[in-house]
C-alpha cells in the first residue's frame, strides 16, 4: 500500500494550491509548503494507530500553527483541497476506497492537531504576561551581529508585561 501511495500522493503537492494571506508566498512558490504538508500527513498517516509515536513533530507544528493563529475551522478547507488533490491524482474508477480512507485518515490527524493547538493556545493565554491573539510589537533596535546575521530587539507598542521566551517561540 505504502508504495502505491507514497507516488500518488507526492505528486499532489503541486496541485494543492492554498492561497492565504498567512502563507509564505517564497515558500508556496517554491512548493515547500505544499511538500511540508503533504509530507506530515503522509508521516502522520502511517503512524495512524499510534499517533503519539509522532507528537514530538506534532508539537512543533503546532507552535508554528498558534504563532500564524491558525484556527480549528481551517481545517477542513486544507482537507478538502488535499482530498481533491488525492483523487485528481488517482483519477481511477476503484479509487473510492483510498479516498474514503485517506479522507477519515485526514479527520483523525487534524484532530490531534487541532487539541493540542487547543492546549498551546490555552497555555499561551493563561502564562504570566500571556495573550490571546495578535499583539503589536515595534522594532526597537536593529543590530549588525556579524555579515550574515541581524539582531532585531522588539518591545510591544503599548507598555504591558511579556511572558518568557523559549526555544519554540515564534516571530510572524
Ligand atoms: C493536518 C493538517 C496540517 C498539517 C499536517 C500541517 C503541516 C504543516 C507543516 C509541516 C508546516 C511547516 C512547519 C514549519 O515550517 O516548521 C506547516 C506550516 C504552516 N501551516 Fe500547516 N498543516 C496542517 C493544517 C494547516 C491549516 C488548517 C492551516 C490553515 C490555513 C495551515 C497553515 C499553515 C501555515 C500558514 C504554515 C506556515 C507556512 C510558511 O510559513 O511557509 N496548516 N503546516
């Protein structure tokens, strides 16, 4: 099963064509999103009966997920543009099995994606000095660290408290 698939369903990156404000366009030209996404569910779907095997990759999906704001009824907009994708794909006759299965494979995946976006959206609002939401942030200082790399100091517009960064935070 999994050498069949693993064709069809790489050959979909180029026709899920998602165009959201919030997509890095350089990246969706140069189909790096389309293949980030066809790639995850592919792990995730392979994993299917044991998805906390994946959760590690799950999570820092996610975080990058809370930081664009993604929301839970996204979801099956991405999904349908995927599905339609697998079937233009497989275009066969006899495909209604695999579309059924991938179409419930898919329900599964976004769920736990979606809880524990859930959980990093609550974490994040309940934290000392938390949000919910966009805040608006002003670049304080720039500094030239070295030829390649460029240190940007930001504080938030209005004076409020900030939570502690760490590793997985990140920027939009
Ligand atoms: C089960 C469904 C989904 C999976 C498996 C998935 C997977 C991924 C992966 C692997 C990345 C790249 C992460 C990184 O660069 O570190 C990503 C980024 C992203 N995802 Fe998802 N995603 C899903 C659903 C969604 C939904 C519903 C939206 C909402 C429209 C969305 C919007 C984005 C955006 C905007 C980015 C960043 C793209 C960029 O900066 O180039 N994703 N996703």
């Amino acid at each position: 099963m999994e050498q069949i698939l693993r064709p069809a369903f790489m050959s979909c990156y180029l026709k899920i064509t998602l165009n959201y404000l919030i997509f890095n366009h350089a990246n969706q030209k140069q189909g790096r999103q389309q293949t980030a996404l066809a790639n995850a569910v592919y792990a995730a779907a392979m994993h299917i009966d044991n998805l906390e095997e994946i959760l590690d990759q799950v999570k820092l999906i996610s975080h990058k997920h809370r930081s664009l704001g993604i929301t839970p009824k996204q979801y099956p907009i991405v999904g349908e543009n995927l599905i339609a994708a697998i079937k233009d794909v497989l275009c066969g006759a006899d495909s209604d099995e695999i579309i059924d299965a991938w179409t419930e494979a898919y329900q599964i995946i976004a769920n736990v994606f979606i809880q524990t976006e859930a959980d990093l959206y609550r974490k994040s609002e309940k934290q000392s000095g938390g949000w919910k939401g966009f805040r608006e942030f002003i670049v304080d200082r720039k500094v030239k660290e070295s030829g390649v790399i460029t240190s940007f100091y930001l504080k938030p517009k209005m004076e409020m408290r900030l939570p502690l960064l760490n590793p997985v935070n990140i920027l939009v």
